[in-house]
C-alpha cells in the first residue's frame, strides 16, 4: 500500500495529488478542485456581467455584445490574474517553508556549540583567538535584564488594570479594593477614618502589614546578630533541606514497595524521626554530630562575637576575625532588609510614587519613607503618604509591649482622675433645691423603701447588695490564659472613650450655656485626652505583632479621587509578591507527582539513542522464547536512583 502513495520529489505528474507539478492535493481529500476553480471564475464573471447589464442604457447594450466578447474577456481576465495569485502564495510559501526548514537544521546543528551563541559568533571567535578568549556572558546578562524589565513592565500595567477594573465592578471603598485577597491575610490593622482638617472631601488610612520571618523570601537579621547565630541558623537551614530529601526518598520507596504514600501527619513525626540523625545536644564532645558542619573549637572561636570588634582587641589575622570576614562577605547580616529596601523603592520609581524624604536607620533595621518633607498636616496637600518599614525581632516586640501596656496605664489613670473631677464639680454645682438627676431621686426614696421593706420581709434592701456594674459598659467576662498572655485591650479601649464622652456630657448638664474659667479648663483636658487616646488606639497594637517585618503606611488621600490610594495598593501588592512567599499549606507545599507519573523520555532529542531493551544479548530473548509459561519470581527494582543519600560521614571528610 506504501508503494501506491506518489511520493513527492520523485514523482512529476499534473494531476496526481501531492506531485511535482500537481494542481491536486491529498489535503483536499478528494475534492474536485477544477470544478471548485471554474465555479468561482463563473460566478465572478456573471456577477460583473449582470452589473454591467443593469448600469448602462439600453441604447449602449444594443451596440455592445454584453453577452459574447465582453463576457469572454472577462472570463480571461479573472483567469489569467487568478492563476497569477495563486502561483505567487504558492512560490511564496515555499520560499518561507525553505527558510523555516534551513532555520531548523542550524539549530540543531548549534547545539553542540555553546548556548546562545549563533554558529557565526562562533567561528569568528575561532578565527580571531578562539572561543575561550571570548565570551557572550555579559551580552546574555544584559539580554535576560532587558526581557526581565519589560516583562516586570508588562506585568505591572496588567495588575494596575486588573486592579482598576476590579475598583469599578465592585465599587469598592474599603480595605477589600486595598489589598488583594491572597494577601489579606498579613493585615494586622486598616483604619479609614475622615480627616481632622477636612472631613468631607478627604479620608485617611492607616494600613499595617506583617510579614513573618517564615514569610520571607531572604532572611533578615539584626544587626547585632552574633556571627554564631548566623553560622547556626544556615546550619539549621542545610539540616532541614537533607531531612526534607530524605523524607523524599523514603517516599519513592514506599511507592515502589506498592505502600502508600505518608500522610501530612506522619510524614510530620518522620521528618522528627530523622533529626537526630543529623544533630544532637550533645555540646561538650568535639565528635558531636552538632559538630559535622563546623568544628567545636571554631565555635568556640567566634561565641558571643557581633558586628562590631573592640579595635584595641581586633586582629586581622585572627580566626574570628576571618570567620566573621567571610560571613561579611557573603552579605548574610544585611541581605534580607537591603533586599526589601531596594525592593520598595524600586518599584515606586516605577509607580510614578515619588518621596522627598528617606531615612534609612540600617543598624536599627528601620526604613522612614515620606513623600514630602514637611509633617504639618495644615501645609501638606490633600494627597500624600507615609511608609515606615521595620524589623522586630522576639526581644523588640517584648520591649514595644511592655511600653505599651505601661502608657495604657496612664491613658486609663488619667481619664479615670478626669472623670472623678467632672463628676465632682457636678456634684458641686447642683441646685440647692429639687431633684437633679435619678440619684436625688434615690436618695429621697430610699429612706420610705428601708422603711417598708424592714416591716413586711427580711430580704436585703438595695444599698447592702453588692454591685458590679458601672453603668458605662457591660459586664466583662474573665480572661483566659491567652488573653492575659495576648492583651488587646478592647474592652478598655471602649470604656475609656466612653467615659471621656460621658464627662463631656456631665460638663454640659453642669454648666449649660454658661462658659466660666472652669469650664473652659475642663473641656480643654477632655479635647486633650480624647486626641491624644484617638491617636494611640491608632497604633499597632504589639501583642497583635509576630516577630518579622512590619510595613506601616498611612495615607491621606481624596474621596472621590483616590489617587494615592490606588497607586499605593499596587506598590503594596508588588512588594508583597517580591519580598514574600505567602501563606503556604503544608499539605499542598509538600504534594509531588507519584512515581508512576513520572517519564524519562518527556525530552526528546533527535539523537538515535539505543533503549535498554535493544541492547539485551540474544540469549535473552532465546530463552524468553523457549520458555514463554515461566513466571518472574521476587521483585526487580528499575527505578533510576535521581539523587544520592546524605551522608554524614563525607561531610565530615570535607
């Protein structure tokens, strides 16, 4: 059947499909396509036939053989140009298929040269010095750069358009047209509030977001992080990875055994299983398995060593100092945070968010960023922001909490001794005469209802009872340990600014629409108080704060406008992409494909290479022949070994 098929070039026929010379195709599959052509050329022909027909006068039809000559002619000319059409697109397309054709052989034929370079390149650094005097590194850098940037250009007017549209579709005002959903999460507070200046026509938001260290794409440490803790924590790193690839391997085994795969929680228990394998305790002996990455002495030499050297001490050709030397090299101690700064600002340049004002505190791993310089929110225009980027580290965070429990306590000794005034000076300024409020009332009754109640029972009265509720708010359920470990305070919060609101009402009662000095003096203090507390609720609450990185923005922006607000919620959604590897799911974190899923001959090559199976001897298969009913016995294992078993011991020898 394969010898029937004309196979084109050795075949030259006019008619047969797919020759030389053919005006037939076998992808036409059997079509008459000389009937198809002479239908086409037809109706074009009798389409100008009859417009001719209908256009001109009778008198010129009569003269004119509308249906003879001129209808032949144009038959002709149809033909003729038709015919040359086609012969173009038909020379044309062979023309590029050639191209196309040759394109792929030398493409094929440089891989055996070096990637990126074109087989000309290549033998011109031959000609001139050979090709390992010459290289096209540099070339390819600046090529990938110039793909990278335009790509990060496309992407971010594609996410200013998604954000964009998103805005208009839903309407959105709040913290929901901010931040995207994927990031929500690192959110410790949003606050939109009116303005003090302008209420009306603008808003300002305060936005905090935390990235834990886990988070983090690089690392970040303090600046007065000792050289052994970072030594210990690349340690820690390398540890997790090896026990991570062994888990890996004892996963592949037990799916080549026909088990199943480990769940979430055992494959939890078996990679605590394998830490001793790696690491112990043990600190005293120098065999320690503690010990296998980095000897005990040398440990020894750099304990207790930070970023800076007592000159009078320092001594270049020390082993510390060398240690601690290269460590400094390798940019382990400022990587992360120069990262996240370089990060940040990169991408307002690119937002069109200029700043007039940095300050970057870099030993203190703080990062001030405003857009003008001024802070007078009187001289400032209506659209501006602010950004602070700091690192807490556990013993910071420790420090910020205890400082703000201790100005909670002022906040609340203050407006408590506000309130005893304003109810004081109340009290003071009662009329001499008559029921002023329910407590003249009370007391005017109660010495009838004592009275009445000795006499008819012996139930307690109102005044020995016991009372707990202070008429402000509700009574306040007892803290766990978490809540007294974690203080949020809300329940002080709102009492305090109802008391503050309260006194403000009692100064009303009392004074009415007279304003003598102490009136004056009082409502100064309460406005002073109530600004002040506006101001602190504000802030991060510290107990709400994991240790990591901590971005703190705050931006005054338009209602209707809300220019910066949308410029800066791309800034916002752009750093946390790059800086960030977002909340990750342990289940879907550790899921790979199944062994049997897995292909080696995913990646083709044009190469002729010869399988296993082909190489097997001829006795082989003789006496597969000659034996066709015995069966395999035991279990072969034909999985190819992708990676090497850690061991301990070459680390060692290293």
């Amino acid at each position: 059947m394969a010898a029937d098929m004309p196979r084109s070039p050795n075949v030259f026929h006019p008619t047969k499909p797919s020759a030389v010379g053919s005006r037939n195709s076998l992808a036409q599959e059997g079509r008459a396509q000389k009937e198809e052509y002479d239908r086409l050329i037809q109706e074009e022909t009798d389409k100008v036939a009859n417009l001719i027909h209908t256009k001109l006068p009778k008198p010129v039809l009569e003269q004119l053989d509308v249906m003879g000559g001129v209808k032949e002619k144009l038959y002709n000319y149809f033909n003729q140009n038709y015919q040359n059409m086609f012969n173009r697109y038909i020379v044309t397309t062979e023309d590029e298929m050639v191209k196309k054709i040759r394109g792929f052989i030398d493409k094929e034929e440089t891989k055996t040269l070096a990637r990126y370079t074109p087989k000309e390149i290549a033998e011109m650094l031959d000609q001139i010095g050979g090709a390992d005097k010459f290289n096209t590194g540099e070339i390819e850098k600046s090529i990938v750069n110039m793909y990278g940037h335009l790509q990060g250009h496309v992407q971010r007017g594609l996410n200013d358009l998604e954000n964009e549209t998103n805005a208009l579709l839903r309407q959105k005002t709040d913290v929901g047209a901010f931040i995207r959903g994927e990031n929500a999460y690192s959110i410790v507070k949003c606050a939109f509030k009116d303005n003090e200046v302008r209420p009306k026509t603008v808003s300002d938001v305060k936005l905090s977001v935390n990235i834990l260290d886990s988070e983090l794409i690089s690392p970040i440490f303090q600046y007065q992080a000792t050289v052994e803790y970072i030594i210990k924590e690349q340690i820690s790193k390398t540890v997790m990875e090896m026990i991570d690839r062994e888990i890996e391997l004892y996963q592949d085994q037990l799916v080549d055994e026909g088990k199943d795969e480990l769940t979430d929680t055992e494959m939890m228990f078996e990679k605590i299983k394998r830490v001793p394998e790696f690491t112990d305790d043990d600190t005293e002996s120098e065999d320690s398995k503690r010990y296998a990455f980095m000897a005990k002495n040398l440990v020894e030499k750099i304990e207790g060593l930070r970023a800076e050297i007592d000159p009078e001490e320092f001594d270049p050709q020390n082993i510390r100092e060398n240690i601690k030397k290269i460590v400094d090299t390798e940019n382990i101690r400022n990587r992360g945070f120069n990262t996240a700064i370089n990060n940040l600002t990169s991408i307002l340049d690119t937002s069109k968010m200029g700043y007039q004002y940095v300050e970057n505190l870099k030993n203190a791993r703080e990062l001030v960023l405003r857009e003008y310089e001024d802070t007078d929110p009187i001289q400032l225009p209506d659209e501006r922001y602010q950004i602070r980027l700091k690192y807490f580290d556990n013993a910071q965070l420790l420090k910020q909490r205890d400082s703000f429990d201790r100005q909670m306590d002022e906040f609340q000794k203050e407006i408590v001794h506000l309130w005893d005034i304003a109810e004081q000076v109340y009290q003071d300024n009662k009329g001499l005469f008559g029921i002023a409020d329910y407590n003249d009332l009370c007391k005017k009754a109660d010495k009838k209802i004592i009275r009445a109640k000795k006499k008819e029972s012996s139930d307690s009265i109102y005044k020995d009872q016991e009372h707990n509720w202070n008429r402000i708010m509700r009574l306040r359920e007892e803290d766990t340990d978490v809540e007294r470990l974690n203080k949020t305070y809300v329940y002080e919060k709102d009492l305090l600014k109802k008391m503050l609101r309260k006194s403000k009402e009692k100064v009303q009662k009392t004074f009415g629409y007279q304003n003598p000095r102490a009136r004056v003096v009082m409502d100064e203090e309460i406005e002073f108080l109530a600004r002040e507390f506006e101001a602190f609720d504000y802030l991060i609450n510290p107990y709400h704060i994991n240790p990591g990185l901590i971005l703190d923005i705050d931006i005054t922006s338009i209602k209707r406008k809300k220019y910066t607000l949308n410029s800066m919620a791309n800034v916002l959604n752009e750093f946390l992409n790059g800086v960030s590897k977002g909340f990750q799911d342990a289940a879907f974190a550790s899921f790979k494909r199944r062994r049997s899923t897995v292909r080696d001959d995913i990646d083709q090559t044009f190469g002729h290479e010869k399988h296993e199976a082909e190489e097997l001897p001829d006795s082989s298969s003789a006496q597969s022949n000659s034996a066709p009913a015995t069966k395999a016995k035991g279990k072969a294992d034909v999985t190819p070994s992708r990676r090497k078993k850690v061991n301990l011991d070459e680390l060692r020898e290293m």
